[in-house]
C-alpha cells in the first residue's frame, strides 16, 4: 500500500491528526507528511480547515474519495496479481516434486495466508496425483520426535518459503517453494 493510500485512509478515519501523528503512524518524516498534504490541498484532494493556529482537520473533497477509491483498486490489483504470481511458482514447484516422485510432505511455516496458498495448490494437484501433506505446526511432540529425532517417517520431502528450513530434517530434503 502506497504511502498516499495509508494517509487518505488515516485522514478518512480521523480528520484532526497532527502532522507529526501522522508522520509517526506512516513512518515518514515530518517534511514529506507537510508536502503529501500540501500536495494533496493544491490538487483539490484535501480540504485543510484550520479551527486555531494549532488544531486543523484534514478533509477529503470528493475528489479526493475518488482519488482514494482509485489508489485502493490499484492496490488490489496488485495484491491479486503478487499472489497469482506466488500460487503460480508454488505450484510449478511442487508439480515438479510430484514429477520427481515425491508424494507426502511437511509443509513447514507459520499457518498463515502462504499456507492457504500452498494447500489450493496441494489441492489443485492432488486431482491429478496422488499426493499428501501435513502441517509441520500442526503435529504434536511425539511426532515431531518421530520424524525429527528417530527419523521414521512416511514423509518424502518438507517444503517451506524460507531459505532454510527451520527445523533440522536429516532424513529429508528440503525446497523452498518460492524459489
């Protein structure tokens, strides 16, 4: 999300932010707030109406809700178009593990929004194939032991999306599926 974006929609849920709130919620200096605001009120997107010398409210003109509206379609699409183009690699990935024989895995990583990606993708080539995978958070101690210290296991490759994995695997491989 753009700078701009972050400040019109910070401006949209509290008008009477100081410059050096918002400066500090940004994470920009005070100048560039001054300039973004200035910028926006010359362009028509911001009113600035000033109730004392050190109070004011940051308003949106109409203008400046359709300018908003526009940064945030922007923003989706390319939000939509970063995650197509992740789901993408990490399929094509696993398709070629698959291709390689690999067919039960460990997916190693936080459950977060890269998990639901990689299980469309397990989904989405388990059509095809026969294939299986389990969440490496989701097993309890006893079979982290199991696979981590003892190294008995059904598993065939552990896949993740940091460079290293963060579990030692001896037994097993590990593939960055973003890479």
């Amino acid at each position: 999300m753009t700078k701009e974006l972050k400040l019109l929609n910070l401006l949209t849920e509290q008008s009477d932010y100081s410059q050096r709130q918002l400066s500090k919620l940004l994470e920009v200096s005070l100048g560039t707030v001054n300039n973004m605001i200035q910028t926006f009120e010359d362009e028509g997107i911001l009113k600035v109406v000033k109730h004392t010398a050190r109070k004011v409210d940051y308003v949106l003109t109409n203008k400046g809700k359709e300018y908003k509206n526009t940064l945030h379609v922007e923003h989706i699409s390319e939000c939509f178009d970063t995650i197509a183009s992740v789901r993408s690699t990490f399929k094509q990935n696993l398709a070629e593990l698959v291709d390689q024989g690999k067919t039960n895995f460990i997916v190693q990583g936080e459950t977060d929004e890269l998990v639901r990606l990689v299980k469309m993708c397990f989904f989405e080539i388990s059509r095809k194939n026969k294939v299986d995978y389990t969440l490496y958070n989701e097993l309890d101690t006893e079979e982290r032991d199991q696979v981590i210290v003892d190294g008995r296991n059904d598993y065939s490759m552990v896949v993740g999306w940091t460079m290293e994995p963060e579990i030692n695997l001896e037994t097993l491989n590990y593939k960055n599926l973003l890479s």
